[in-house]
C-alpha cells in the first residue's frame, strides 16, 4: 500500500551486510581507487538520503589472506582463484541476499504498521481539533453576544441620563436669561440712587449734611450693589454649572458613540462566521494588547458618567431653586430700601440745615491731607528712582560677572550676594509701587471729597430744588419688581 506524503525507503538505505571475511586475491583496489561511484547530477529522487552517497564513496581495502584467518572456520574457507576473471568478484551470499529481503520486508511491514497507526491518530487529532475549534468559536461568540447585551442596556442608560441633562440644561439656560435681564434691570435703580446722591452734593453750607436722606441713599447702593454682586455669582455659578452640565453632556455623547461604535463592532463580529467574506489573516494580532480597561473598569467608567451627569442634575436644579429665591429676595429687599429712601426725603424737605462752618472745615483738612498727600507721594516716587538706580548697578554688575570664562564662572559669595541684593530691591519696588499706587488711589478720593465739598458750597440755595424736583423726580420712575424678577 502507498502512503503519500511519505518517502519511499530505499533498499540501498539499509545497513550493508559486512563483507566476508576471506576473500580472493584480485587487482580490482586499483580499479576502484579513483572511480567516483555516483553522479549527483543524475538522480532526480531528492528524498534519497546522504548514508547512500557515503557508503558508494568509500574505497575498499582487501586483507591478505592467510589460512588461520580468525573469524572463519576451516570448512568454510574460500579456495582461492587464481583463474577468476579480472573484475569478477563476488560480494555477498546467497543467504545474505535471503536476509537481507526478509529485513526487508519485516520493516516494510513495521512502517507500514506505523502509519496505519499514524492516521488513527491523526483521524483523532483532526477531530479533536474540529470539536475544540468548535467549541472555543462557541464561547466566544457567547461571549461576544453577552458583551452586545451589556452595551445595549449601558446605551439604554446613557440615552435616558443624556434626555435628561438636555432638559435640565434647557431648564437653567432659560434661569440664565432670567438672571442677566433681572442684572441689566438692577441697573436703572442703582444709577437713580448714585445719581440722587450726586444731585445732593449739590447743596451749599447747611444743606449738605449727612443727614437720613444720604444715608438711606448710601444703604440703598450699597443693598443693590449687594444685590448685584448676589446675582452676578449666582449667574457666574449659573454659567459654571451650565460648562458642568455640557461638560457631563458631552461625556455622555462621547460614551454614547464609543458604545455605538464599540457595539456595531461587536455585533459585526458577533455575525462572523467561517463562511463570512472579509476575514484574514492578522500575522500576530493576538499578541498585540491594545486594551485600555476590565469588565470592571468599562462598566465603572459608564457608570462614573452617569453618576456624574446626575450630580450634575441634581445640582443645577438645585441651583434653580436657590436663583428664584434669590430673585424674590433681591427684589423685595431693594424695594423696601427704595420706600425707606422716599420717606427720608419726604422728612428732609422740610428740614434743610447746616452748619457751613464743619463743612469749610473739613475742606481745609481735605486741602491739608491732599497737600501732605501729594509731599508724601513726590517722596514715594524720588526712592522708587533711587532704588531703580541701584537695581541698574547691581544687575549691571550680575551681567558683567555672567561673562567671566570657564570655571571663573563660580558661585561665589559676591555672586550670592547680588542676587540677593537684587531680590530685595525688586521687593522693596514692589512695595513701594503698592504705597504709591495706594497713595494715587487714595489722593483720587480726597479730590473727589474736595470737589463735593466745594460744589455744596456753592449750590447751597439750590438744594432744595435738588432734594424735592432732581431726587424726587427721578425716583417716581422705579422699575417694578416684576422688572427686577426678570420676568419681562
């Protein structure tokens, strides 16, 4: 029987029986002595194994015969022949030739013995690895069917958190609207009062006192500056938890897409089978790990977004309950300063006086402090140029040292010293800049305080067209609280 797929064994393969041990005198060592025994070029069998071209290349040696050659007995001495032709030589027995068939055919039957054996096992192996491929494709198409089903319930999750945050969101936008009309209409009320204190300012000598009026007038500025300062952090708050919210929103649109991406792969592969077209080989794929997360770590990361996106929610309508608080109570409280500020002008008209004295007073006090103000200001800027003369020496200095060659370049303690040096000065700059710019600040302020004293005393008889037709008047035009709700 032919097996394929295995070499045939040749006969001239088999260990060659050893040559006897007497043999006849002859001359053919001479013949074989430089005869090559093959041609490789002339045999096509490329399964022939290399014993064969050793064995063929060996030259045979003869032994002198001698009558007690060990090995033989007596009787079974070959006679030698002189008359044997040349070339004529006689190599093995006929019983050797018996042998050497039956080892033959013994081994034939062992080889043949052995691949019967071989295909069984093959026929096994071949079925198990069918079975096992089988099987192991099953599971991961279980698995893969199982990873679909959680990205479809966690996609579920995502798209009712994600309609929510969008409500939501919509929700605190329309807040926001609110909140910056309800700004813009504070501003209306908050110019009326900084213009009825202007206004006032305008009295001459006795007039211009600090009497309820102004004070209402500077509560009243101060409560809707108050006011304004509460809506423009709850409207800062409002704009930062609307970036949290689209923040949370787009992480959920992101999961969202990379759970339909991931899931329309899944499913794609989840589809494949044996017979499905566009499959190939990837050359070590399987040892590329490209992953980025566990079951664990996917399933928290969706979850961590969700939990984020309900914070979120959960923080924002918070906060849209605290900003329409915040609005009743801004517009309550401003409206019943601005009551509070009319009654006070309603008392005042009728008791218009001051001391003009107090008032001369304090405008030379105000005179005197700008005067020393501005000596101590002049002096403030002469040490700011002096120090600035010294910083120049001392960084010339540093920049000088900085060109010294090689190894002079050394930290020494001169060095440490103008670096030091320069430090302080820059310091010593600084805080005389802030004692300057604190000193021009505070000098604005006295000037403008000398301005308002000059200008009472000069309109003194006009105050009270001031108190009763400027202020007044003006303060027949407050906006509603339905204005400041931001509702219109």
């Amino acid at each position: 029987m032919e097996l394929y797929g295995y070499p045939l064994k040749a006969k001239f393969n088999q260990p060659r029986p050893p040559p006897p041990k007497v043999l006849p005198a002859t001359n053919v060592a001479a013949g074989y002595k430089n005869r090559v025994p093959y041609n490789p070029e002339s045999f096509t069998m490329p399964w022939m194994p290399n014993s064969y071209y050793k064995a063929a290349a060996l030259n045979p040696t003869l032994s002198p015969l001698t009558e007690s050659f060990p090995g033989l007995p007596p009787t079974k001495m070959v006679p030698f022949i002189s008359e044997r032709p040349s070339g004529v030589f006689t190599r093995h027995t006929l019983d050797d030739w018996h042998r050497s068939n039956m080892t033959n055919y013994k081994e034939s039957e062992t080889t043949r013995h052995n691949a019967e054996r071989l295909r069984a096992d093959l026929s096994r192996t071949i079925k198990d690895v069918y079975q096992q491929a089988k099987r192991t494709q099953g599971e991961s198409t279980k698995n893969l069917g199982e990873r679909i089903n959680d990205i479809e319930y966690w996609k579920s999750e995502l798209c009712i958190e994600l309609d929510a945050m969008i409500r939501e969101t919509n929700s605190l936008m329309d807040m926001q609207k609110r909140l910056e009309r309800a700004l813009a209409d504070t501003e209306g009320p908050f110019q009326v009062a900084h213009k009825c204190l202007l206004n006032r300012e305008k009295r001459m000598g006795i007039d211009l006192v600090n009497d309820d009026v102004e004070k209402q007038l500077v509560t009243e500025i101060k409560i809707i500056r108050s006011c304004r300062e509460r809506l423009q952090q709850c409207l800062d708050t409002v704009n930062a938890q609307i970036m949290c919210n689209k923040e949370a929103w787009q992480e959920l649109e992101k999961d969202l897409a990379d759970k339909q991406l991931g899931h329309h792969i899944d499913n794609k592969c989840y589809q494949l089978k044996n017979t499905s077209r566009g499959i190939h080989f990837f050359k070590g794929v399987e040892r590329i790990d490209a992953t980025v997360s566990v079951p664990e770590t996917w399933a928290r990361f969706t979850d961590n977004n969700i939990f984020r996106s309900q914070s979120a929610r959960a923080a924002s309508a918070k906060l849209r309950a605290s900003t329409e608080s915040l609005l009743m109570g801004t517009a309550d409280e401003m409206w019943r300063q601005f009551s509070k500020v009319n009654d006070a002008f309603t008392s005042r008209i009728t008791e218009i006086a001051n001391a003009k004295s107090k008032i001369q007073t304090h405008l030379a006090k105000t005179r005197q402090e700008i005067f020393q103000l501005e000596t101590k200001i002049q002096v403030i800027q002469k040490t700011i140029r002096d120090k600035e003369v010294q910083l120049k020496v001392a960084q010339t200095r540093l920049d000088e040292r900085s060109r010294r060659p090689n190894v002079e370049l050394c930290r020494d303690a001169a060095q440490l010293r103008l670096v030091q040096e320069v430090n302080e000065i820059n310091e010593t700059l600084r805080n005389l800049h802030q004692c300057l710019r604190a000193s021009e600040d505070m000098l604005q302020m006295l000037v403008r305080s000398k301005g308002v004293l000059e200008h009472d005393l000069v309109v003194k008889n006009n105050s009270l067209f001031i108190d009763q037709e400027r202020c007044m008047g003006m303060r027949k035009s407050y906006p509603s609280t339905v204005q400041i709700l931001g509702y219109v």
